[in-house]
C-alpha cells in the first residue's frame, strides 16, 4: 500500500458532476493502491441549517453515491462522521492550536458567510479545523479532493507543524492533497466563472448524479456557450494545456470540453483536436451521450441501494466501528502528547 487516504463529502444535497468527477471518481481509482477512509461529513453539513429527515436521506444518499460509484466497502472505510467521536474530540484540541489568523483567511468561509458575517454560525467558521481533525485522527498521508479545497488542507498541513513544534513530537503527520486532471474544478453549466456548486440556486446550474437522460439532455442543451464554433489546437501550449488567456475569453466552452475529457477519460488536448470547428449543439449531443453512458448506471444503482435503507445503515455501523478502531488510538496519543489524564 502506498499510503492512507481520507477524503469526505457533505451531505448537504445530492452529489453532483463536480463532485463525482473532482472527487469519488479518483477515490475509486486509488482504492487498489492505497487503504481508504471515506467520509458523509455531516457534522460539516449542519455548520449551516439542515432539515434533520432531509440531512438523515442525504447521509443515506452520499452513502449509496460512493457504493454505486464504485467504492468497495468490504476493502475501503465508509462511515457517516458524527458516528465516530473522535473527530469532535480532536477537532477541540486543534482549535486550540489553530490561529484566528489563519481561520480569518479563509475564501470558502467569506464566501457562504456572505456580507453579514455576524450571523454564520461559529461552526461555519472552525469549519476548516474540524476538516483538519477529519485527516489527521487517522494519520492520513494523501487526501484526494477538488480545488477548492487547496487551502483547507494548506490549513491541516499549518495545524501540524504547530502542533509538533509546540509539543516537540511527531505525532500528527502531515497530509499530501492530491489534486488534479481536467475536472479538478468543474464550472457551473450556466457560468463558466462560478464552480459547480450544491448551493447553486438553479439546479441547471449542474448534473446531479441522479438525473435521468432526459434531464442530463435538457440541462446540457441549455448551457451556455458562446456564439464562436469549437477551439482549434492554436488555444493549446508546448505541453497540450489550454492557454490561460483562451479559457479565460470563452470559459463555458473550456468547462464543456475538459468536462467531456474527464468523461470519456481522455487529455483536454485529443478532444479539442476532435471537435475543433465543430458546431455546439453537435458536440452538446455527443457530450449528452458521454454523460448518460457513464452516470446512468450509478444513478440506476443508488435508486436500487436507496430502497434498502437498512442495508445503507449497516455499511454505515459497520464502517464507523472500523473508523473508531483506527482512530482512537491515534487521539489517546494526542491527548497524552497535550497533558491530558488517561480516560
Ligand atoms: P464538498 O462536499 O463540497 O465536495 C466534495 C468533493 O467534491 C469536490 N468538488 C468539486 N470538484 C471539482 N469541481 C467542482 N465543481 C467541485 N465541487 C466540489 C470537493 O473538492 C470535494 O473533494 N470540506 C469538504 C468535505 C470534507 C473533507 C474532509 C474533504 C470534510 N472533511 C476531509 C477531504 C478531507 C467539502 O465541503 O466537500
């Protein structure tokens, strides 16, 4: 095994194209080389209000989501978060490590606190420290996630250092973020300046995993483009990489390009020779066909596993017991490194 992964998904409402292509896609990929812990993170989930049946349906939804994708419960961890303690427990020490500093510039909380900040919740804002206690109660060596979750983990890696200088050990481990690929970060369907978001308003905004084909068509054919044909291989640099200055001018055609790449598992670079000069609606067809071929059959298996709700809860036991065993001896560790009496 090369290492440990950690990696985790609110359940906050159902999973979209981002969040299967920047993330549960990759952690599928890496079960066989790697030993993994997957997370529904839903003590990070209720940091803004959850209806409590609507947050118990959607743990149970992200759940299936990692089973229909792929992720191998009988090798990898899936657990729901506030079934293991450890983690709140950790993440009051590390709040106590962790400076208003560093928490104050944070982009992700500005942008859901929005302009009265006043009113986020604290949790909101400690988010980042509770996301650091996640990785490190397992001493996780590699967290593979999207890119805006970058300063999150710069976040984790700060906590640590401070953590084992102040206490002169090794006993937190710093975590290696593994980002990358043409869906690091999937861009909304209506604008290609904004990230594909749950919290977007308009759901044709994004792909959610469990579209049908006929919505996947509709929400396609209606994302924005521009009025130019296809790019040519003149955007690309010596080493096949869209230029900056071109995605920027026409960023929902670069969205829908690199989307079909992720997709179809090809470099942007051999799908913008494809379809260079081509028209949309042609392009959006065959995109159309990509994404149903890959997601119908996920969605078609969450439905089938969402109908046995008890099945979903004993992955979820049996998970958590397995995270809890893995876990509480790292926090003894940290809480005897701290000065903390045995329990
Ligand atoms: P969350 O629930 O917002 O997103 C889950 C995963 O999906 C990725 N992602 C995207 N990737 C590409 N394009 C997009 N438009 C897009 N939107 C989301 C995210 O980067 C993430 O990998 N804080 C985390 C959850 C978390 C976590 C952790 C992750 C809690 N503890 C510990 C890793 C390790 C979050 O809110 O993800």
């Amino acid at each position: 095994m090369k290492g440990r992964i950690f990696s985790g998904v609110q359940p906050t409402h159902t999973l979209h194209l981002g969040n299967y292509l920047g993330a549960v896609r990759n952690w599928v990929r890496m079960q066989k080389e790697y030993e993994c812990i997957f997370c529904v993170v839903d003590m990070h989930a209720i940091t803004v209000f959850q209806d409590p049946a609507e947050l118990r349906h959607n743990t149970r939804e992200v759940t299936a989501a990692f089973m229909a994708s792929g992720i191998d419960v009988a090798h990898s961890v899936i657990f729901a978060q506030s079934q293991n303690r450890v983690h709140a427990q950790l993440a009051w020490i590390l709040n106590c490590v962790a400076r208003v500093g560093w928490l104050n510039r944070m982009t992700q909380f500005k942008e859901k606190a929005g302009k009265d900040r006043e009113a986020a919740s604290v949790g909101l804002y400690t988010y980042p420290v509770l996301m650091a206690a996640d990785i490190l109660a397992y001493r996780a060596t590699h967290v593979p996630v999207g890119e805006d979750q970058k300063q999150h983990l710069e976040l984790a890696r700060d906590i640590v250092q401070k953590f084992n200088t102040d206490f002169g050990l090794d006993c937190l481990v710093s975590p290696e973020p593994v980002i990358g690929g043409p869906a690091a970060r999937v861009m909304s369907l209506r604008d290609g300046t904004k990230k594909m978001s749950k919290s977007d308003p308009s759901d044709y905004s994004r792909i959610n995993m469990t579209d049908d084909a006929d919505t996947i068509a509709l929400k396609l054919r209606k994302a924005k483009t521009d009025p130019e044909t296809l790019p040519g291989t003149d955007v690309l640099d010596e080493k096949g990489l869209v230029k900056a200055e071109a995605e920027a001018a026409r960023p929902e055609a670069f969205n829908l390009l690199a989307i079909y790449a992720a997709l179809s598992d090809q470099p942007v670079a051999a799908v913008i020779s494809d379809f260079a000069g081509k028209d949309f609606a042609g392009f959006k067809r065959e995109l159309t066909d990509l994404a149903v071929a890959v997601l119908g059959p996920i969605g078609a298996e969450m439905k089938r596993l969402l109908d046995h709700p008890g099945e979903i809860d004993k992955v979820l036991a049996n998970g958590a017991a397995r995270a809890r065993a893995l876990s509480e001896p790292i926090l003894k560790e940290i809480e005897e490194a701290v000065g903390f009496l045995p329990s």
